[in-house]
C-alpha cells in the first residue's frame, strides 16, 4: 500500500498474538480508508472508501467483542472503564460512516488522524494495562 497513515510496530504489541493480529487488520483497514481518502480525484475512490468504512465498522465490532470477552472471563478489574473506551471509538466510527453515507459530511484527513490518535493511546495507555494481567493468567 503506498499510503499509510498508521503504521504497525511491536511497540503495540499486547502479547497476546490474537489480539496484535486483530489490531494489525485495524491499521491495514485504516490505512485503506486513508488511501481512499487522499485519493479522492480518483472515481473509485468513493466506492472503496464505502467499502473500507463498512469493513472499519465491522471489524472493530469483532475486535472489541472479542477482547471484552477474555477481559469478561478472566474477570479483568479495569473492564468497564475499557469496554467504556470501546464504546465512545464505536460510536465515533459509526458516526462517521453513518454520516458519509448520507454525504452530509466527508471524511478527511483530520478526522482519520483523529482515530489514530485514539487507537494510539488506546493501545499504548488502556490496552497495556490488560497484557501483565492477562499474561499472569497465561492467555496467550
């Protein structure tokens, strides 16, 4: 892909290879959505954006259930505060695909830097204090 706006390095990394996977496919479909974005003079650029939106919305929707799941079954102290955390980038992902369907607002740059930003601190701050709780409980 030759544009990025979110590049995966082990830095992220949870320690928990389910997880850096599902977090790897969030920054290939981010990226997507960036490419598209930034490529607008090009006519299928508003399709696959359509389509990288859906998939971003989606796959978000799979991810998070599937980290609220083990953090719920190995009854993970800090649950709430991150499914809460899950639930605000939700609704701001869904709330920019609901208004670009509607094409009462594009999508820019701005606002993708907006979600990365999240995602950053989301994954550097909320989803490391889970790794050393997870980790002494061998999930792996």
């Amino acid at each position: 892909m030759e544009k990025a706006i979110l590049l995966w390095h082990e830095s992220y990394s949870v320690d928990i290879q389910a997880f850096d996977d599902q977090h790897k496919k969030l920054f290939e479909v981010i990226n997507v959505v960036f490419a598209a974005v930034t490529s607008r003079k090009n006519p299928a650029s508003r399709a696959l954006l359509d389509v990288a939106l859906s998939e971003m919305v989606e796959y978000m929707k799979l991810h998070f259930e599937a980290e609220e799941r083990v953090m719920r079954e190995h009854a993970f102290p800090e649950y709430d505060a991150h499914k809460k955390e899950h639930d605000d980038f939700a609704r701001m992902v869904t709330d920019i695909k609901r208004r670009h369907d509607q094409e009462s607002e594009a999508v820019t740059v701005e606002l993708l830097k907006s979600l990365v930003t999240w995602l950053d601190t989301h994954l550097n701050g909320t989803d490391k204090r889970y790794t050393p709780y997870l980790s002494a409980l061998n999930v792996k």
